[in-house]
C-alpha cells in the first residue's frame, strides 16, 4: 500500500492513509487482537460476521431484483 503525497499536504495524506487503513480493516483486527480471544469464542465471531455477509448480500440481492 503506497499514499501519494502531493503539494506538500500531509494532513491530506494521512487522511487517506487512514480511510485505507479503515477499509482494509487493519484497526479492527488490531483491536480484536489486543485481549486473548478463545478458540470457541473466534468461531462464534467467525459464523457471526459469515451471517451477516450472507444476509447482507441477500438484501443487496433483493433490492436489484425489485420492479416497483
């Protein structure tokens, strides 16, 4: 990952750097991992967080097929 500085503007620099640190979900994982997390504990987070991909892409589904 590589954030083009232009014009001398930092702050906008490290805005982006942050957006795309976000996006990629690196302060997420980051936290996840800052407390000891149980193997039983990851797999229900694991099935949880498939669920609401699945669901989410079924609604996304949806919304595209409706003809009102």
């Amino acid at each position: 990952m590589d954030i083009k500085v232009f014009g001398n503007d930092i702050e906008k620099a490290l805005k982006s750097l942050k957006r795309q640190l976000q996006k990629d979900g690196l302060f997420r994982e980051i936290k996840q991992r800052s407390f000891y997390e149980k193997p039983s504990e990851k797999d229900k987070r694991k099935r949880r967080e498939a669920q609401k991909k699945r669901m989410k892409a079924l609604k996304g589904r949806r919304l595209n097929t409706r003809t009102d």
